[in-house]
C-alpha cells in the first residue's frame, strides 16, 4: 500500500530541504570571519582618524611651542588620515572577495550540487587568496604593535598625573611633583629639538583633567581594539582560505576541467 501524504506536506519537507541545503552551503568561518574584520576596520578606521586629529590639538597646546617643531608629525597625521580611508575601501573590497572565495569552496556546496571537478583558474585564485591573506596578517600585525604605541604613551601620562596627585595629598612640598613629567620625545612623537617636549607637574595634572586627553586616551584604546579583532578576522581568513586550497588539491586528483 502506497502511503498517503497530502500535498502540503510534501511542500513544507521540500521547503525544509531546500532550506538545509542552502544553510549547508554557508562558509561560516569565512561569515564570522568577514563580520569581525569589517568591525575591527571601522573600529580602527574611526577612531583613528578622530585621535589624530586629537593628538595634534594636544601637542600643539602642551608639548611644542614652535609650530616647525612637530610640523613633521602634523603632516604623517594627515597623510595618515588620508591612508585610513584607504584601508577601509580596501578592506571592504578584500573581504567581500574573501567570502565569495569561500561560498566557491566551501565543501557542503560542492555536495549540493553534485559532482565537482577544480579548475586551474579556481586553484590558482585559491592559491592567491592564501598568499595574500598570508601577506596581510603579518603587515597588519606591525599596524597592531605601532598601535599600541600611542596607547602605551598616554598610559604613562595617566600614570604620571596619578602619581602627582598622590604626591600632592600625601606633602605640602611642590617640589618633589614638579619634578615629575612625560616627555613625548622619548617615544618618538617629537624631535628632540623641540621646545619643551614634554610637561611637568602641575602643567601635566592640567593636561590631563583636559577633555581632549580622556576623549584622545579612549579612542586610542578603541583604535587598538579594532586593530585587534581586524587581526583575528585575518588569522581566521587564513584558516578558512588553507583549508579551501586543500580541498580544490583533493578535489584536482579527481579531474581537472578548464
């Protein structure tokens, strides 16, 4: 006996099906991956580019009186805010190349369709992907360790602004804080020619109740951040692009088809 099934059914399994299926096909690595580097990107992109802006309004004020004396650094924050929209066009553009490359590779569409035979063309993008991606993480990484010299920078300032108020409740004597300073020379901000280059005492404390050094000191933090996740997502790109040039070479043993 033939087993009755009424025609809504059948609908509803070939639409579950086709659901399956199509879920089935999604590189969920290259997703997460891809979600992750748009987020650390904007991350690092906006708020980089507003802290640049921000640190050149605080060395102007406290750091440099001579305006030749951190033109230097006016100008790389500048062409830097310039290079930043770059990076997020770019990035944009890589992962989306990225997440096509693993919707063409990942191996749960390769079943859906059926047989499948890797082209030289697929193998050699494949390929390509790798090496690039490979490229990126270790130029980002030099981009994710200069980042945290701004970071590491304002850390110290903070820190110096504590330990002149500890000072200043602990003795009535202002000589032992003024005495206390952070020179932006020394981490490479500055020239050491410049004048002063760096803040002490009370002029520190001062600078640092400023809005402009808490709003400076989190973007920097957030900018770091985002530098960060764009590095996880480039380390979980790598992950998914070597394992999808593995399986294009499994699959090339099969058949080859131009």
């Amino acid at each position: 006996m033939i087993p009755f099934r009424a025609p809504w059914l059948l609908g509803t399994l070939g639409c579950y099906d086709c659901c399956v299926r199509c879920l089935g096909g999604v590189p969920y690595a290259s997703l997460v991956a891809t979600l992750l580097c748009f987020s650390g990107v904007a991350l690092f992109c906006g708020c980089g580019h507003e802290a640049l802006a921000e640190t050149e309004t605080l060395v102007e004020t406290y750091f440099a009186r001579n305006p030749e004396d951190y033109i230097t650094l006016a100008s790389f924050i500048e062409y830097f805010q310039y290079v930043i929209y770059g990076l997020a066009a770019f990035f944009f553009l890589y992962c989306i190349l990225l997440l096509a490359e693993g919707f063409y590779t990942t191996s749960a569409v390769k079943q859906t369709f059926g047989e499948f035979r890797s082209t030289r063309c697929g193998r050699c993008l494949s390929t390509t992907f790798v090496v690039a991606t490979y490229t990126l993480a270790v130029i980002w990484l030099v981009v994710f360790a200069v980042s945290a010299v701004p970071v590491y920078f304002f850390y110290n300032m903070a820190y110096a602004c504590h330990t002149i108020n500890i000072l200043s409740e602990t003795t009535a004597s202002l000589t032992q804080h003024a005495w206390v300073c952070i020179d932006a020379r020394q981490f490479g901000l500055l020239p050491w020619s410049t004048t002063p280059g760096r803040v002490c005492g009370s002029t520190l404390v001062a600078a640092c109740k400023t809005k402009e050094f808490f709003l400076t000191y989190d973007l920097y933090i957030a900018a770091f951040a985002g530098a960060g996740v764009t590095l996880l997502a480039l380390f979980l790109y790598i992950t998914s692009t070597t394992y999808n040039f593995a399986i294009l070479r499994f699959l090339g043993r099969k058949g080859i088809r131009c």
